[in-house]
C-alpha cells in the first residue's frame, strides 16, 4: 500500500468534484487529500488527488476516472520528476517562556509568522509534505490550538 | 436551418431528428410544455403511457435490448425521477442504451426544496454512464446529441438529463441541430490495439484447451458470426453468459452452456480446465466466477473489452485487448491459425453426453415448471422475443428455452431487477408488434410492475405472461431450503395473519392465492388462463398465442422446486450441486 499522487485534467464545470468525490466513495477508494483549481486553460481544471493503495487499486482508480465523461486526462505523477507543496496555517500554544523556541523553529522551517496573541501565534509553512510533517511533529509538544493543511498540489517539471 | 424554438419543442425536434419513434413515460407539473408539444406532434412520435415511472423506464429499456437502438424515457421532477432510479440502474448494470429526460423544477427554485424537487442529477451519478442538468438552453442541443452519443457508444449505458420547467418555456433563437460532437474526455477506443492482437493470435496457437467465453459485449457490438467464425476456425469450445444467450448457436457441438452459478457442468468443467480462456465481451462477474482464488486455475486469460475498466477488475489477465468486440474479432480471424479438434474437443464432448441439463418429474404429483418452459420454447415461433422477471423462473427461462439469435433474450442480468420482465415486454413489443413477446415469470416478480397489463392492453400490445407459481419467492426459499436449515423466514405469499408461526411445510391447507391472477388479468381486459396439469400445458400455450390480445397465463407449479445444477455461493465452479435422477 503506497502513497500515489493522481493529476487529474477535468472540465472546469458545475458537478465533477461532486463526480470524483462520489466515484471514490462508491468504490470504497480511500482519497487523503484533494485540491483543485484553474489551469492556464480556463475552462479546464487541474485536481491533484492522494491515494493510497496497491498496484490494482491504483490502476482501477486511474481506469474509472478516465471512464467520467468529465475526465480528460489521468496521470500517475508518483515518482516522476516532479514538485509537490503544500501550505500549513497552525496556531501553536505559547507562552513568555517558549514563544522565542517557537519562532527559531519556524524560521528554520522558512516559515512566516502571521499572528501573535499572548497565548499563541500563529504561522504558515510551505513546502513538501516531508518537510509539513516534520514541522508539525516539531510543534506538537509545546500545544496544537488549531490546523489546517491545504493538501498537496502537484507538477511534473 | 436555423429557427427560433422554445425549449419543449427543441426537446421533442431532437428526439426525433435522433430516430426516437417512441417515448415512454409519465407526466408531471414541470413537464406540461413538453406534453403540450408531444400533442401537437402525435403522430410523428408515439408516447407510451405507463403506469409506474419504473414500468417506463424497463419498457425504454426492453425496447432498447430488443431493437438496439436507444431506448427514451420521460419523468417529472422529484417521485418521477425517484421512481426511475432502479430502471436506470437495471440499464446501468447491463450496458443498455437509454436517455432517461427528467423534469425539474424552475431553474430559480433549485437547492429550495421546493414542490417536487430532487435532485436527480446528484442521485443517478454513480448510476448512469453520464448525466447532464440544462442551465442554459443554448446549451439544450449539444445536451442532447451528446446525451444521445454517449448511450450509443462505447460501452452503452443510460445517459440522464435534468430538465427545469423554465428552460423548456424559454426560447432560442437560432436553434439547429448539431450535427458534430466533440467531447474530449470522451472517446472509446474502438480499434484493438494490433500488438495485443497479435499477442492474442499466438497465445491461441500455444493453447491445447483453449475456450471461448462471451458476453453480453458480443451482441451488442454485433460480432455473433465473427464469434462463430473464430470458434469455428480453432474449435474451440464456446460458452455464453446469461447476458449473451442467443449470440451463439446453441445446438452447435462447439456450445457448452451458460457459465456460472447456474451454468451447466460442461461449460463450468469447460472454464475450470482449460489452458486459455479467450473473454469476449464480458465481465468476470462473481455469480459466474464463483471463488475468484479458484476460478481456471491453469488459464492464461485474454480479455477482449471496449471497457478497459473491465478489464483485469476481477480476475488478473494475461492478454488485454481494449476494443469493439466484433471489429477485435475480425482483425484476429485472419491471423490466427486454423486449429484442428483434438483431445479436448473430446473431453468437452464427454461432457456433453454425460451431463445434460435435467430435473425430476417422478418426486411430485405437481407440475414442473422446467417443463413450461419446454413447451413455451416447443410451441412458440422461433423468432419470438422472451424477458424475464428474476430469480428461478430467470433461471429456468435461461436453461430450458433454446436461444437462436442475439437480442432474442431480455433480462435483468447485473442487477437482479425484479418486476423487469412485464414493462420490458411491452418494450420489446413496440419494437416488435409482429413478433411474439413473452415475460417468463414468477409469481413475486410480477407483482412489482402487474400495473402495467393496463398499458399493454390500452396500447395494443399482446405481450404475454406466463406465470410460473409456487407461491413462494423462490429463489430466496431455496437458498434457504440448500444452505439455511430449510427456514422459510419472509418468503411464503401465502402466509396470512393466522398462519403457524415458523412454517416451513406447504401444503393443501395453506390460504388461496392472493391475488387471483386470472380475475386480475381479467379486471385489465386482459385474457386470463390457469393451468396446474402437464397435459394441459400445450393447450394453455396455443390458446394465448390465438389470443389477439395481451394474456396472463399462469401455470401452478412445484412449490418447493430448486434451480439445479448450482455452485453453492463461495464455492469454486466446478463444486456443483445437481438434483440426482
């Protein structure tokens, strides 16, 4: 059971997320994350879909996508030469004590700091989902107020 | 040219510029204006009044199953629509051709929950090869030529488009038909690709036991002869599933039966031990692979599908060919080489002698309704049309009644539909006016869609019913009979209020039949006939068939008779119940 990143070419048109979030779930294909927005053609749009699953799942997944009429192209991207992001908004617990610990980690991590309250800040970070995990792992101890990950988008270069 | 229309008319002026000769249907508020222009043009399309949205949807979908061509059918907005759901995914599940044209509610009062509302475009998504709601009525022509070429090609499936009220009042200017589409996420691969095809002709020369196994994809895309060509050619053995009855001779020596479940042992023998199965247009489907770990375990599998998602779904396969069944099949004929019998073709014909299909008549004082379906098949001309309803008397109607063309048989084979056989008949029959059309049925199934003798009657269409009654739900109560301690639990019709609680023993103190078909029958002006002797079968058979008229025929049959040979659920296909003689 591997992790797969899926681009997906669709018509950028009312109802085909509603299409592919409903196919997976009626296939019982497990979707970890999903983005999608515009492409330089605006009536097309670009859905970068994380899959987890074996060789067959992966190869059915890739089959019934392209059987959507809405569906103009699939790519299995997993492995090839490619950069994949994504963007990280967390508020951390901090305090007079760890708030100074809290910023040195995040400028490690390039991150931005884009909120402060007495008892928080709050930051984004962008990158590679490796390097969002490790931040997030970093983080943990000191108090997750509250997260939220935009889920990957990928290109091949 | 081009002319201003609104958006009712632009709907019926594409139906029939499409070839649409008949609509089946029911109306409903939002779709007076279409019915307003049906009225005014009578008579160049014919509308089919049903008496059920789910009758009209399995009539489209009978129609279409008989004639090939796409079937139409019309519903209001929300219960229309709902009531469609399980005829649009009968045709889903069996690749029929269908437009399903739903009403919906104004385009302003969507999302609303108003009157009559559902939202059918989001509840046909996994049911329907496509579906469309109109926003724009510019956009009505394209829907349609696209909804149209989307059911009729490819792998065919039902297309639905969600209609509101106010897009069908409004106008368009310059309405003409498109008479070019271009979808481009849309485009079937036809061609087999030639390398796999070659791969396909020398797999086949390195076999010894090679069988042929077709689908329901060989009579849709017409490849019957190219199948008997090829079968012919390297004698190998051919077995058809339920889906594909009538797509090869079956009184060919080269024929072993339906596969399966049900199948018979030559043709389950045949798939178990063969070294190459060459599928045709089907599916892999479990009532037909049984245990999927055990399924042919010495075969290389070459899968001949226009569906690549078909393919390698179920069973691993060796050789995939993703193309048109008849046009794959024509390109391997000439390179493929001719092959001669051998040991195989004799162990096959072993087979065949030994193990024919067969049931008792000498355990029971009643009747057998194997038998029925014997005389149906003996007395009846031989290009009349058979559906089926679903459970035993599907079964029986598969085993018993010889097939001799593709299309000759009509059932719900994926999703099990019952009620489909009566309103598929009728379809079949507007199709077919001249020919005989008859619903094998039982006596369950056909209460699920009885309502609509009265369309066959007022319609003129002399489709006839032969009723096999046991009174009980038979396929369920012999499952419950072989595997769950003989506990006829929710099957019995004519279990009443004061029956004994747990009652697994019929017999001639059990309540009467309700209803009483034959007055049933009677109350729709249709002619009603009861036969319970073996030698009055004949008889019963001719009188409905001199009947100019719709008939219901109903035969009082074996209650406790079980559908034989059977893989038991789970089990591998060559672990095979049989009844013993």
């Amino acid at each position: 059971m591997n992790k797969h990143i899926i681009s997906v070419l669709v018509e950028n048109q009312f109802g085909v997320l509603g299409r592919i979030a409903n196919l997976f779930s009626a296939r019982a294909y497990n979707i970890q994350s999903l983005t999608v927005g515009e492409t330089e053609d605006p009536d097309i749009s670009r859905m970068t879909i994380v899959v987890v699953g074996d060789k067959d799942i992966l190869e059915q997944i890739q089959k019934q996508l392209n059987k959507l009429i809405d569906v103009i192209k699939v790519r299995d991207i997993t492995g090839m030469n490619l950069v994949d992001r994504e963007a990280l908004l967390i508020r951390i617990n901090a305090t007079s004590a760890n708030r100074a610990e809290i910023i040195q980690a995040i400028d490690i991590f390039k991150g931005n700091v884009v909120g402060i309250k007495k008892d928080s800040i709050t930051t984004e970070i962008f990158g590679d989902s490796d390097k969002i995990e490790a931040f997030i792992e970093f983080i943990r101890p000191f108090g997750i107020k509250e997260m939220v990950r935009s889920g990957r988008v990928a290109i091949v270069r | 040219m081009k002319k201003s229309m609104t958006g009712a008319e632009i709907l019926v002026d594409a139906l029939i510029k499409e070839g649409t000769k008949c609509i089946f249907g029911y109306p409903g508020g939002v779709l007076i204006p279409v019915f307003d222009v049906l009225y005014k043009r009578e008579k160049d399309i014919r509308f089919i009044l049903a008496r059920h949205e789910q009758g009209a949807a399995h009539m489209a979908d009978g129609y279409a199953r008989a004639s090939g061509d796409v079937g139409v059918c019309l519903a209001t907005s929300g219960p229309g629509a709902t009531n469609l759901i399980t005829g649009i995914a009968t045709a889903h599940m069996d690749s029929i051709p269908i437009v399903f044209i739903t009403g919906q509610v104004s385009s302003a009062l969507i999302g609303t929950d108003a009157f009559q509302e559902a939202n059918i475009v989001g509840i046909t998504q996994s049911i329907t090869k496509h579906n469309y709601l109109v926003n724009d009525i510019k956009d009505l022509p394209r829907i349609i030529t696209e909804a149209f070429h989307i059911a009729s090609t490819g792998r065919p499936g039902p297309v639905l488009i969600d209609f509101p009220v106010d897009i069908a009042k409004a106008t368009l200017e310059d309405y003409s038909y498109p008479t070019e589409i271009n979808i481009r996420g849309y485009k079937p691969s036809v061609q087999g690709h030639k390398k796999q095809i070659i791969k396909t002709a020398h797999m086949i020369a390195q076999s010894e036991r090679p069988v042929i196994f077709a689908g329901g994809g060989v009579i849709i895309s017409k490849a019957s002869k190219a199948l008997k060509d090829l079968a012919e050619k390297i004698n190998a053995p051919v077995t058809t599933t339920l889906m594909a009855l009538g797509a090869f001779p079956q009184d060919h020596e080269l024929y072993m039966g339906m596969p399966g479940m049900h199948g018979t042992k030559v043709a389950n023998y045949g798939l178990m031990e063969c070294d190459l199965i060459i599928s045709v247009g089907a599916r892999f489907d479990d009532r037909i692979t049984g245990d999927v770990s055990k399924f042919a375990p010495n075969a290389k599998i070459v899968h001949i599908d226009i569906d690549p998602a078909s393919v390698s779904k179920i069973i691993k396969v060796d050789v995939p060919v993703v193309g048109d069944a008849k046009h794959v099949l024509e390109e391997l004929l000439p390179i493929v080489d001719a092959k001669g019998k051998n040991a195989w073709n004799e162990e096959v014909a072993g087979w065949k002698r030994d193990f024919k299909l067969h049931y008792r008549t000498d355990d029971t004082d009643e009747m057998k309704p194997q038998y029925v379906v014997q005389r149906l098949c003996a007395n009846l001309p031989k290009d009349s049309i058979i559906a089926t309803e679903v459970g035993q008397n599907q079964i029986w109607a598969a085993q018993y009644y010889e097939y001799t063309f593709p299309r000759q048989l009509l059932t719900s084979g994926g999703l099990g539909t019952m009620g489909f056989g009566l309103p598929a008949a009728i379809g079949a029959q507007v199709a077919y006016p001249d020919k005989y059309v008859i619903d094998i049925a039982g006596d369950g199934s056909i209460q699920m869609n009885i309502q609509e003798l009265a369309t066959a009657f007022v319609e003129r269409l002399p489709v006839k019913v032969a009723i096999l009654n046991n009174g009980y739900l038979g396929m369920v109560r012999q499952w419950q009979d072989l595997f769950w301690d003989k506990k006829y639990s929710g099957v019995c019709l004519k279990k009443q209020k004061e029956c004994l609680e747990q009652c697994s023993t019929p017999s001639s103190a059990c309540f009467s039949y309700v209803p009483d078909f034959v007055k049933l029958a009677e109350s729709y002006n249709v002619l009603g006939l009861r036969c319970s002797e073996y030698d009055k079968v004949d008889e019963t058979i001719q009188k409905a068939m001199a009947h100019d008229g719709p008939v219901v025929m109903e035969f009082i049959v074996a209650k406790e008779e079980n559908v034989f040979p059977m893989v038991p659920p789970g089990a591998a296909i060559n672990e095979i119940l049989d009844v013993e003689l």
